[in-house]
C-alpha cells in the first residue's frame, strides 16, 4: 500500500509533522527504532503469554508508527544511511522473534502445544527468510521474491490476533498455519531463486 503514491502522500501528512516536533526537541531517529521495539516486545511478551491477545495487539499496532516515523526523522535531518538502516533491519528481527515467540507462549498458556509449535515454525521460516534475502544480497544476487515477506506475514498474524483477541474461535490458529505455509513455500521460493541467478553467473563465468 505504501508503494502507492496517493498513501504515501496520505502518511506523510500525518507522520512528518510529527518527526519534525520530534527532532526540534532533540530525539534521535535511533532512539525512536529503540522504542518502537521496547513497545513491540512489552505488547507482544508481557500480554500474548497471558493470553490478553487484544491488548497486546492495541499496544503493538501503537509502536509499528515508530517503523515509519524513525525513517521520516532520518530522511528530513539528513543522516539517513547505512546504519539507520542496518539498525531497523536487525531490530525488526528481533521484534519478530518477541512477537512469534509471545504468541508461541500464549498457546503453551493454554495448553494448546501444538498451535505453539506452529507458531514457533513461523517463526523459523520468518528467521530463514529474511536470512536468505541478508545472505544473497552478500553473494550479488537478489531476492525480492515470494508470498511471505515480513509486510505479509505480521499482517496475517495481527489479523488472526485481532480477531481471537475479539472472540472469533479459532481466528489465530488458523492464520497461524496460513502462514506457516506460506513462510515455508517463501524460503523455497528464495532459494529456487538465486540458485538460478548463481548457476548462471557461474555459467558466464
């Protein structure tokens, strides 16, 4: 959605006002990417293991602004660059194993071990998929490709979440293994991918 020009122009109406409060008062763009996962963590570690699934996605959801407010903030005070970027990268990495993880334990929770493990498989496939993009993208390949990038795969899991969190049975199970599949189906994608792309640099060569 954020590809499109009318969204973009949509958000960055709401958001640069913002960044640019925020950096009149002397906040970092980092500092904000720290914050954004501290909230992601607390939403997704301190109330999806207790089951309070609608709470945790509210504070969630709340703290995904800072995705697009620490890159607004870098881009208008100019230190937009390879570390911002290398430092929103690994958190979202981490915020992805706080999500997965907290839902994993809000099944264990409730006795529901099997729905645990498949969340815990999404979040394998979630940690192989970005890995491989990271690990291609080192050889000279690319790897954009696949069902499953990170957009896609938190807007499963948090519609799931929201609608469990607001009593439709069996919403997050569901959506769980949707994605499963999905993550797993992406990782073959990607390595299909740039073995193809090796294979022929290899044969040019």
């Amino acid at each position: 959605m954020l590809n499109n020009t009318n969204a973009r122009q949509v958000v960055a109406h709401v958001v640069d006002p913002v960044a640019r409060g925020l950096l009149r008062v002397g906040v970092s763009p980092d500092a904000i990417t720290v914050v954004g996962l501290l909230g992601t963590c607390v939403g997704a570690l301190v109330f999806f293991p207790r089951e309070k699934w609608l709470i945790g996605f509210v504070v969630i959801v709340a703290f995904i602004f800072s995705d697009l407010l620490d890159g607004t903030m870098a881009r208008l005070s100019g230190v937009a660059g390879p570390w911002g970027a290398f430092l929103d990268s690994t958190l979202d990495r981490i915020g992805d194993v706080a999500i997965f993880s907290g839902i994993a334990l809000g099944f264990v929770h409730a006795g529901d071990t099997r729905t645990a493990a498949v969340a815990l498989g999404c979040l394998g496939g979630a940690v192989v998929t970005s890995y491989a993009k990271s690990r291609a993208e080192s050889l000279g390949a690319d790897c954009n490709v696949g069902f499953a990038e990170r957009t896609e795969r938190l807007a499963i899991a948090g519609l799931g979440v929201l609608l469990y969190g607001l009593g439709v049975p069996y919403a997050l199970p569901v959506a769980l293994w949707v994605l499963l599949v999905l993550v797993w189906i992406t990782v073959l994608q990607r390595i299909l991918h740039v073995r193809r792309q090796l294979r022929h640099a290899e044969a040019s060569a």
